[in-house]
C-alpha cells in the first residue's frame, strides 16, 4: 500500500491567526528558554540611547554611580541588621540595581553578586510576559516575589525582591534585594534537601510572582507563602525586610532622578555595562592568547559516591574569551546538584570577581563579555525537571575555576596592567561546608535553616603571602560566621568547640593555604532535632592548589552516635578527659559506649537524639608554589601556631630545626631540600615514558564516573557493565537508582548467600 | 626576550623554548606542552595529606582515596623544582593546562618592555602622594 504524508500547509493569514491564538491562549508560562539560556545584555533601547545622547559627562555619571553604590550599600546593612534568615545576619545576601529591560548595573558592594546576576532572568520575565498581561500588568507599588532557580535563582532557597521604578509613568529601572532564607517546606527542613529527587521535593517554587501592591504586602499571598514553609514567622519578617530595603533603595533613586534628572539615572545604568565590557576587553587584550584548561571532580552525588567531572577550559583570543564547561557529567535527574546554566554562569561571574578583578563594577557585563559554550542537558547546563536544591555541591567548584584558568594568563602582564589585576591566588576552599539543620525548638517552634559557617572558609595562598584562615565563603567576602551565642537562644544546638583551626589540613605550599575550622556541634534541650550537610571531597580533595602547591586535604563528616556528651560531661573527671579536637576525639574514642564513624562529608537529613556529636571541618585554602620554596622561618611559625605537625614540617617541607626551641639549622635544611630535589629528580619520569604506563582508555571500571574523559566530545555514566557512553552532543540526563534499594538488594543477596550455606 | 609566564616557567621568544626560571634549563619547545619536557611522578595523596584518623577504625580519615585521587607532580629535570601539581583521576590523560599561541605572544611582547623581574601585583609600589603643608 502506498501511503503518502500529508502536511498542512497554512496560508500566511492563517499562520497569523494560529500564532495569535496560541500568543493569546499560552497554557503555561513557564520558564523561558530562550531568555534563561542568554546571558548577554540586552540592546541597547532607543530611550537609553536619548537619554546617553543627553547626558555625557563623565564626572556627572561618577556622581550618579557614587549615589547608586552608597545606596544600595545601605539596604545591604538594613537587611544584614532586620532580616531573620541566619544568611541574612552574615552576609548572604545582596541588593541590585537594574536596567530598565532588566540587566544587572550595579550590586551592593558586599554580600553575594550571585544572587543579583541571576535576579535579572525573573526581572526580564515579568517585562516579557507580565507588563501586557491584563490579569497583571506592572505598575508602581509593585513588588515581585520570587525563588524558583528556574526561572533564575541558584536554588530555591534564595528569595528575591524585585521593584520596577517608574517616573512620570515611564519604567525607568528595577531594584531588588535577595536573601539566603534557608526554610522553604522541601522535603527536608533548611532549603537545601539533598534527598530531592524531583522538583516537587524542593518545596516552595515561586515564579516571578506579585506579593505586593500599592507599596503593601498582600496577605493572602504572604499567607499562602507562609503556610507553604515550616518557619512562617521567617518568612513574614523577611518578606517585609526585603520589601523595605528595596523601597529605600528606590526612594534613593528617586532622589538621585531630583537631583540629576532621570536622563543621568538612565544613561549610567547602560553606561555602566557597555564601559565594563570595554574595560574587559582592553584588560583581555593585555593577557596572551591560548588556552588553558582545568577540570575538578566532585566525588559525591550526596546520595552515593561517585566522581563527576566538572570541566573547564578558557579559549583567550584578541580581546574576545570563550568559557567552555563542555565534557562535563551528564545531568543527573534524580539527585540535588544539578544547575540551570544562568546558575553557573552567575558563579562565574562571582568567580572573575573575587579571584580576579574585584575592582570591576559588579554587573552582568563581567559575564556577558564572554563567549560561553556548554552540554546541553548536562549537569551545569540542565533542563527544567532536574533536581537543583543542593547545585551549589557542584557549583562551588565554578566559584573557584576562574581563579586556576586566569592565572596562567594572567601571571606575565607587563607591570603597567597589575594595577588592573590582583595577585596571583590558590583557591579558597570551595564546598559548603556546614550543618543544615530542623526540628522543634528549645521554644517549641519548628524550623529549619544553615549554619552561617559557610562563611569560614580558608582563603588560598596568594603569590606573595600566605592564605588567611577562614575569611569568608568562596561566594562572598564580607560574610560572617556568626555568634554562636545567638544562635543557642534561639536554638537547642551547642557547639562543643571553639571555632579551632584545623591542623594540617590547609594546601601546602612555598605560600600555604588559610585553614578552616573545626565544627563540632551537639543538639540539647528538643524534642526532634536532625541534621545534614552538602559538602562532597572525602575522597577526592576539592580545592586546588597553584603553581606547584597542593590542594587542601579531604574531609569527612565524623559522628558519635548513640551517648549523650551532656551526660557524659557530668562524670567527675570527663570534661578534662574530652578533647575539644575532632582527630583526638576519634581516634581516642573516650566516650564510652559511642558509635564513632567518619564517612562520606555529605548527608541527607538524619535525625540525632540528645549529645550526640556532629562533627565536620570548614575547609582550608590550595597552596602556592614548591613546597621547598618555603621559608623555613614560616614552617616554624606555622609550628608555633599549631597550624601543622611536626611530621608535616620534616617530611614534606623539608625542614630541619630542633623541636623543643624550633630553631632552624640552615644548613642542614638546606642540605635536606637539596636532597629531595635530587630525589625528586631520580624518581620522576619523562613525561613521553610516564603517559605510556599512567594513561587509561576509559574511566576505571569499578568507580562511577560521570563526564568526559579525555575527550570532551566523548561522555561516560555509570559503573562496570552498567557504564554507558554517549556522544556529548547527544547526551541524555541519567538517572541514579535509590540507594536504600541497591543497599538491601545487596542485603537481600548475602541473606540468600548465607541461608544458601546453613542448609 | 624572555616573558615569565608562571612562578616557575618562562618563554624564550627567540628561541621559543620553556624554560625553568629557577634553573634556566631548557625544559622544551614552546609550541608544545611544557609538561612534555618534565619528569612526573604520580604521588600517593596520602604521603602529601596524611590520615589523621586511624585507619584501621575509619574508612575516611581526611587524607584522599589514592584509588580515586592520584596527585601527578611534574618536576624541573634540571633542578628538581615542582612546578606544577595536577590532582586527578588514576589513569586520566593529563590536562593539557596551558597552551599559548606563541606567534600571538611574540606580537605581543613586540611592543613592551622585557620583565626580567616577576613583581606580584599587590607589591607594586604605590606612588608617593604630595603631601600638603597644613597640620591641624
């Protein structure tokens, strides 16, 4: 039987009244592809051209941007003194400014730039979608909530603000303000659930949604957002907190359009972007072109170990770069740590600020300067039914890529361009390393939020100085670790040490990493209380070192199950036998009866009874440079410090010195270095004879491994006869089985086994 | 003219070799990967990050899993400098890290100054300012 296909062709009116009907009758406005997947700015307006045409001088513009930063500086401090959120007390938050078609000018000079590079997608989504709509339109007094990272977010923690700002009925610009809220009803208490495997998991989805009207907070929606998450109270105060702050910085707008016209206002906030992107490229055209590479691993899906590549390359020509995360792992559907590409774009952008020109006005021209190539569906660049509330495990390791790539090109600018750079530095530790927690309250009150030790993290060794010890997070200078104290008044948890460095565990180097700390935290006085963490590098060290220096160590989560440390405390005798040091306590196991275990750094909520003892460590920073390259003097003031152990400061730096007076012998050090760098020599073998031998085909058999190989075209899923392999142009999301089910299928099996023996 | 690329590595232009800049070795050609040209060893990350935790009671001890992690340490053969760690996967073909049009570089530097001194950028001495005569 012949069969022919038939195709309805439609005339040209036809079409036009198909396409009206569907523009008119759209079912769902969901997250906009085309928009999500752009980063650059948006052209230039024919208003933005009028108002440039207008106003010029460049003195006048500084003014303009002096009152723009100073404001948004001080909602930043009003939100960091009233919001209730632990991220909003230290730091983890921002205020924005943006173009009147919704491109990111200026941020706060503290908190996360982050969270404003991706607030600019919700923005542009009520422009496109919201302005014309009749049943919502865009007026002044208006004020859109939102956190669904689809639509623009990192995860759905992160809660944003946004006004538009109208003058004399024209929409000039929005303002926003973000903060970490933490609790957001997921399936697990704190916003970050690692145990999502689904988007329905995640809790409250906001797409860009109106809760305020008329400059007032509308409390059926407020109400419905509050009865959607476990802390209710929280989100009230924090919705109020974000409107506030955003109304004072549009008030000082305002004042700003008095006082300069709105034709200043305007030109700036495009002068703005287009003078940063020229600034880039001239600092672009000072670095020599090539191409440098690095990818990272992360070790950990948080539900099982497996390694996964996170890759990346920086392609430098003229003064134009390309940022390529092609060969990265494939999306994993089911698991928390996938990322919408604005996401990681936005961390990028956080990444080429802090590690490389944090004098550049904060905006979105850091980023849209680049050119930027990715998988897509991949675990960085995922579709819209991926799991994302635990992205940053996998996103931290962006945070710190533009640090290792721009270095290499960086280091040999002539000395009239290192004005315009920083330093040569190592990564900052890059994981989030803190206890998420939930339950009732000492106050009877249910919650479930972070600790602010996210922002402890060991700074890395810089080319002329060492790493400072537990600056801020990766994400953000200028974030805080809190007080412990407050923290007890409003919660049943007690830290049982003080915030004490971790020894040995910094990166090595001729500079060395900052360290990071010891987290040891107990709950007391509740009824239900729990914890988890998101943090992956037990196995696979995170944070890399620089030009020959080390990454710091891995770290694990540490546990004693089963006693109760208040109890114990009480014996005559025991608190001089506790050893306030997680490694002492471990190995020494003085309290009896304890289940001691040290496992995979990432949990999913488990709930603890009273005194038993979490414990985990903030991360330290890479090194720089040979190890032997050290001064002597600073391995014995690190000794001094506590910072490393005597067998780090013979075996690996090589020192010789007297260990009760830690008086260097010179001579003998530098025979010692001499020696090993004779060693070294012996042992090493030619690069060509060394690939021969190390270099494998494939991934190893029995490690899940996910992401390119050598190959970046080329992308491997799975383990042993299960690992598959697919073409990246052609990759497909995976997704992992549950692992209870493969732990009682294994259990099942050695039942089987052992009942197969008894008969 | 010799442009000084990394803490341990710097290009001669006219010759277009890598070199150490501790040892002035000739470590290879310039268009190709100056890892090609050095002695590598693959470390076992726990001599470089120890187990602090007794390993015969935990299976993680915050030192890496050398069956998941192998540290490849790329030495000057001509003095034995450490110029570059690379933490990846056993048997993962080394990252081919940096890689720089050369011809580019050349044009570059055409137009500059040599830099026989590496001066970090936060050691820049900062002008001095003129100081005004007043006191309060």
């Amino acid at each position: 039987m012949n069969t022919t296909e038939s195709v309805a062709e439609l005339s040209p009116a036809d079409q036009k009244i198909m396409n009206e009907f569907l523009e008119e009758h759209q079912l769902f406005f969901g997250p906009d592809f085309n928009q999500m997947q752009n980063h650059r700015l948006e052209a230039r307006t024919a208003r933005e051209n009028e108002a440039i045409s207008k106003v010029n001088d460049p003195h006048l513009l500084n003014q303009v941007r002096g009152r723009i930063q100073s404001s948004l500086a001080e909602s930043f401090r009003m939100i960091e003194q009233m919001g209730a959120a632990p991220g909003a007390k230290w730091g983890d938050l921002v205020a924005g400014i943006f173009t009147a078609s919704g491109d990111l000018s200026e941020c706060s000079p503290w908190g996360m730039a982050t969270f404003s590079a991706v607030c600019q997608y919700p923005i542009k989504f009520c422009n496109k979608y919201w302005t014309n709509d009749p049943s919502v339109g865009l007026k002044d007094g208006d004020g859109f909530i939102h956190n669904d990272p689809r639509y623009g977010g990192i995860h759905a923690t992160d809660q944003s603000m946004m006004m538009p700002v109208f003058h004399e009925g024209e929409l000039v610009c929005w303002v926003s303000s973000t903060i970490h809220e933490g609790e957001n009803g997921a399936c697990e208490p704190g916003g970050m659930p690692a145990r999502a495997e689904s988007k329905y998991d995640e809790g409250l989805k906001m797409s860009p949604l109106r809760v305020v009207e008329n400059y007032q907070i509308k409390r059926d929606v407020l109400t419905f957002l509050q009865n959607s998450v476990r802390d209710p109270k929280l989100q009230y105060e924090d919705v109020k907190v974000k409107m506030f702050a955003v109304m004072r910085t549009l008030d000082r707008v305002r004042s700003i359009i008095n006082e300069f016209g709105v034709d200043a206002l305007i030109a700036f906030l495009r002068r703005n972007l287009e003078d940063t992107e020229t600034e880039i490229r001239r600092r672009l055209s000072e670095m020599p072109d090539g191409i440098v590479r690095f990818p990272s691993w992360a070790d950990s899906s948080l539900r099982e170990p497996c390694l996964i590549k996170l890759n990346m390359e920086l392609h430098k020509k003229g003064d134009r770069a390309t940022l390529s995360i092609k060969g990265s792992s494939p999306q994993m559907s089911n698991r928390a740590i996938n990322n919408v590409v604005a996401s990681t774009k936005s961390f990028l952008l956080t990444g080429i600020i802090m590690q490389v020109w944090p004098d550049l006005p904060r905006n979105q021209a850091i980023i849209s300067t680049f050119d930027f190539e990715s998988d897509y569906p991949s675990m960085m660049d995922c579709d819209y039914d991926a799991t994302l509330s635990m992205s940053i495990s996998s996103a931290f390791h962006y945070l710190i890529k533009p640090g290792q790539l721009f270095n290499k090109l960086l280091y040999s600018v002539p000395l009239e361009a290192k004005s315009r750079i920083i330093p040569a530095v190592a990564a900052q530790y890059n994981q989030p390393a803190t206890f998420i927690y939930g339950g009732l309250t000492q106050h009877m009150e249910v919650t479930g939020n972070f600790c602010a030790d996210i922002n402890g993290a060991g700074q890395g060794a810089r080319e002329n100085r060492d790493g400072l010890h537990s600056i801020s997070g990766c994400f953000s200078f200028m974030s805080d670790t809190g007080e412990q104290e407050l923290l007890e008044e409003e919660l049943p948890m007690v830290r049982l040490v003080a915030q004490t460095l971790a020894k040995d565990r910094m990166g090595f180097g001729k500079y060395r990493g900052g360290a990071g700390y010891e987290q040891m935290m107990s709950s007391k006085g509740t009824a239900m209380w729990g914890f988890m963490t998101g943090q992956t590098g037990s196995s696979f060290s995170s944070c890399p070192g620089l030009f020959g220096g080390y990454s710091s160590s891995a770290y694990p989560i540490c546990r004693v199950k089963g006693i109760n440390v208040f109890e114990w405390l009480k014996k005559p005798g025991n608190t001089e036998r506790f050893p306030f040091d997680i490694v002492e306590l471990m190995n020494k196991q003085p309290i009896e009866g304890g289940v001691y275990t040290a496992d995979d750094a990432g949990i999913t909520f488990e709930l603890t009874t009273e005194g038993e003892i979490y414990m985990i460590c903030q991360g330290g920073g890479g090194g720089y440079g040979d190890v032997l390259e050290r001064d002597p003097e600073l391995v014995m003031q690190d000794l001094l410090e506590d910072l490393v152990s005597h067998q780090v400061a013979t075996d690996l730096y090589k020192v010789v010195y007297d260990k009760a007076t830690l008086r260097v012998d010179p001579a003998a050090t530098k025979q010692a270095r001499d020696a090993e760098r004779k060693a070294r020599m012996a042992r090493g073998k030619p690069y060509k004879e060394f690939v021969k031998t190390w270099t494998k085909p494939t991934p190893p058999e029995n490690i899940p491994y996910y992401g390119s190989w050598g190959d970046n075209s080329v992308i491997y899923a799975g383990v042993g006869e299960s690992r598959i392999t697919m073409p990246s142009d052609k990759m497909h999301p995976v997704f992992m089985p549950d692992p209870r089910e493969v732990q009682m299928a294994k259990l099942k099996a050695r039942i089987a086994e052992l009942e197969g023996k008894g008969k | 003219m010799k442009v000084l690329i990394t803490e341990y590595l710097r290009i001669d232009l006219d010759t277009e070799q890598w070199e150490c800049r501790c040892c002035n070795h000739v470590i290879g050609p310039a268009r190709e990967l100056y890892k090609e040209g050095t002695l590598v060893y693959h470390r076992d990350p726990r001599e470089i990050h120890p187990p602090l935790l007794d390993e015969k009671k935990y299976a993680k001890t915050f030192a890496p899993d050398p069956k998941w992690c192998a540290i490849l340490e790329y030495y000057c053969p001509g003095c034995g400098t450490l110029i570059e760690t690379e933490y990846t996967v056993p048997g993962h073909p080394p990252v081919r890290d940096l890689e720089l049009d050369i011809d580019a570089l050349k044009a570059q530097w055409s137009k500059r100054k040599e830099e026989k001194v590496h001066i970090a950028a936060g050691d820049i001495p900062t002008p001095a300012r003129p100081r005004h005569g007043q006191s309060h």
